[in-house]
C-alpha cells in the first residue's frame, strides 16, 4: 500500500503524487466507506483521480529508482513512450534536488 505524499506511476496518469488517501462512500451491500487514493498529476496539476486503494484495476506502481533512470541508454530513452519517458526526467530531477 503506498502512502500519502508518495510519488507513483499510473499507466493511465503517468507520474502523481498520492494527494491523500480518502475514505468514499461505497457502492456494495454493506455500504462502508471504500478507502481510495486521490492521485495528482505531477506535470498537470489539473488531472486528479481516485483509484480504490484495493483491487483497482489500472496498474499503479512505484517510480523507478534512479539508479535504473541512469541504466537507460539514450536511445532506449527515446523508444518508451511519454508518460514513461517523463519518469525518467522526473527521477533523474528529483536526484539532483537531493544533490543540492
């Protein structure tokens, strides 16, 4: 379970950030709040939304570290599509704010 303040990778959103972890009302018989991520987009802050925190079906997963940023060849680079290669910027920047 990922945690609030997170960054994640969406396949549907690309790069976001778990703005908070929400509790909404359900659509099931027992009718108890479902617990769900509020994602932000990271490059579009206008884009937000909430995936169920269990058995969601769009693929979430943690960013890549940077030590696999740094393995990409350039021209592997330019064969991954753009929410993939914005990841990648996105790792590597994060890397040289730490450096700082």
């Amino acid at each position: 379970m990922f945690e609030k303040k997170d960054y994640i990778y969406s396949e549907t959103m690309g790069v976001c950030q778990i703005a908070d972890i929400v509790n909404l009302s359900a659509n099931n018989r027992v009718g108890i709040p479902v617990p769900y991520y509020h994602l932000r987009s990271v490059f579009d802050k206008s884009k937000v939304a909430y995936i169920p925190v269990e058995n969601h079906q769009v693929n979430l997963r943690p960013l890549i570290t940077t030590e696999e940023a740094k393995a990409i060849e350039p021209a592997d680079l330019e064969k991954l599509d753009e929410k993939r290669k914005a990841e990648v910027r996105f790792v590597l920047e994060q890397e040289q704010k730490a450096g700082k």
